[in-house]
C-alpha cells in the first residue's frame, strides 16, 4: 500500500489535524470508528474467505467501504493505533452475551487493549450490537463508566455469577447495564497477549465452523453519537436513549436500501442477492 494503515485509517474517519497519541484523541477514534467502519459478517455468511493480512483488511474496511467482525477490527486497529505512537496490543476474550454455557465458550472475540501512561484501557469497536462506544479503564474495576448509550463496567469474574470452571484463564468480566441489570458480555485477561497465529485460528472457526453464529446468521452494526443500529437477518433494530424500533425487512429493495444508507456499505446488488437468497433459505 503506497500509505501507512495509520493513514488511511485517520482519512477513513474523517480525524483532522496533526495526531498526537492521547487518552482524549483515543476516545476521538473510537467514537469516529463505530460511526464509519461498520460491523458485519456478509463475507463468513456467504462462506467467503476472511483475510486478516494487514494489507487486505485496510483495503476492505478502509477504501471499499466493507463491514468486518471483531477479528477483523481489532486487528487492524491494533496495527493502526500502534502506528499512531499507541503501545496497542490483542487479547481473545470469551463471549457471554446472551448465552447459557455449560462449558467454557472458546476464546474469539479479540479485542484491542491501550496502555497510556500505565493505565489501560479497552478499544473494542467489534462486539456488535453491544459495542461499547467509547474507551473503558481497566483503573476502575467495579466502577459502573458511561458511554453515550448504556454503561458498562468491568467486574473480577468471581463475582460475575458465573462457575468458575465456565472462566477458564479469564480475570475480568465486561458488564453491561440493560433493563435495570447488569448482564454478562464477555470476560478477557489482559495480560494474555496473543501471538498472530492465535488470531489465525480464533478468525477460521468463526469463520468456517458450522457452529458458528457468523456462517448461520447475518449481522451488522453501526452507531452514531446517540443511536445503534443493528440488522440480525432481516430484522433491523433501532435504539436511542428516547426510543426503540423494530423493523422487517419483508421486501429486497428495502433490505438493499438498508446495507447501503443506514450501514453504508459498498457491495455490489449480485453478492447482496446471494445473502438475500440465503436468509430466505434460513427462514
């Protein structure tokens, strides 16, 4: 690429002025991420291959306009916000979220993790529906932290009300506020860092394996100041702090309409056709 990642990833989100790698210039880049860079799985959902060469993840997600996943994200945003003077490194993490498990999930959501003057923090814009939208401190265990949405904070797994034996390796435990509770999103250890290879094999199961929710359902997110959008197969979904809507996408043109103005997504109307093909299928 004739750029750095760096480069194309501050004109991709529309960052203005000199850089300096700051806690403030970091929350900036997080909030501009979630609005520009949208979440997704239309490449595991057509059985497609998914790349995480740095050179091939810049070219989808920052100059073709593409979605990608968490594997895909962080990835890049490691690489990116290392470039930026950030001491940026990746965790696997296990996802709790809206599941029931009597064994220990597997380790593939990765994360970002941002050590600014010896305190750390989380830059996680690939979680989905429940991305949080700015960055969280690991200096303040158990100490609920707003974003523009729901807050969050950060619990030690043993008090999460999860067995121990469902934790395996893990230290802490994201929480998420929702309907007057806090629920269980995903626990990492942050000082797990991980080899390359271990994104490698996290990103082929997610990607390729029958179980997963990424070749079974098609998802996408994005969010502005105040308002996340999320598709999961043809329902989209709406939520601000003042309201909350359903909708179904019952007709092609309203879903095509939907990938390119709300998640603003360049994809040509064949590969669109074959993952409206395929959730008529899976109905």
């Amino acid at each position: 690429m004739k750029q750095t990642i760096s480069a194309y990833y501050l004109n991709k989100l529309g960052f203005e002025g000199d850089f300096v790698p700051t806690q403030d210039n970091l929350k900036t880049l997080l909030s501009l991420h979630v609005q520009h860079i949208p979440f997704g799985n239309i490449s595991s959902f057509l059985g497609e291959d998914v790349s995480l060469d740095p050179d091939q993840l810049a070219q989808k997600l920052l100059l073709e306009n593409r979605e990608g996943y968490c594997l895909e994200h962080s990835t890049l945003t490691r690489i990116a916000l290392t470039e930026l003077g950030y001491d940026a490194y990746n965790v696997l993490g296990r996802v709790y979220y809206q599941s029931i498990h009597t064994v220990a999930p597997v380790r593939t959501h990765l994360v970002t993790l941002v050590r600014i003057n010896q305190q750390l923090f989380l830059y996680d814009p690939g979680f989905g529906g429940m991305t949080p939208t700015t960055i969280l401190s690991f200096e303040a265990i158990g100490e609920m932290q707003p974003t523009a949405l729901e807050p969050f904070k950060f619990v030690d797994v043993t008090e999460c009300g999860i067995d121990d034996a469902l934790l395996t390796e893990m230290k802490y435990m994201l929480q998420v506020f929702l309907h007057d509770e806090w629920v269980n999103v995903y626990a990492i250890h942050p000082e797990q860092k991980i080899a390359a290879a271990d994104a490698v094999i996290a990103n082929w199961y997610i990607s390729t394996s029958p179980e997963s929710l990424f070749t079974q359902h098609l998802m996408l997110f994005t969010a502005n100041s105040d308002t996340r959008m999320t598709l999961k197969d043809r329902v989209l979904r709406v939520h601000g702090k003042e309201r909350s809507d359903k909708k179904v996408l019952s007709t092609f043109s309203d879903f095509e309409e939907t990938i390119k103005t709300i998640f603003q997504i360049d994809i040509n109307q064949d590969k669109l056709k074959q993952v409206w093909e395929k959730l008529a299928l899976n109905q």
